[in-house]
C-alpha cells in the first residue's frame, strides 16, 4: 500500500499517520520500497496475529470502495 491508500482506507491525513509509519519502519515491522508502497513484513504479521489472539472480537475495519 502507498500513503495514499492509507489515508483512503483509514479517512485520515498524511500528517497523521507519518509518525505511526515510520515507528512501524523503525520496528521493522513494514518495509518501504523505492516505489513507495509499504509492505508488512514477517515480524509485523507475528505482530499482528499475537494482538489479535488477545482480542475478544475482531477487529473491524470500515473499507472503503473505489
């Protein structure tokens, strides 16, 4: 995904979600690639699959169509 698609999927600005991407890139927990996209990376996916493990529901995420 791009910052683009982010700011698409998420509703919100790029200003908000810098911070949050480059933490995520610092944790090696997503790659960006010199096209720009960002890719989640092993540790992001172990990441993501022990945070949802301890959720009691889902995680629900509104998407949005183009």
């Amino acid at each position: 995904m791009n910052l683009k698609d982010f700011e698409d999927l998420l509703g919100v600005p790029k200003e908000h979600l810098e911070f949050t991407l480059w933490y995520l890139k610092e944790g090696q927990f997503v790659t960006r690639t010199d096209n720009g996209r960002f890719y989640i990376t092993l540790k992001g996916v172990d990441l993501a699959e022990s945070m949802a493990e301890k959720r009691s529901e889902p995680l629900k995420l509104n998407t949005c169509v183009a």
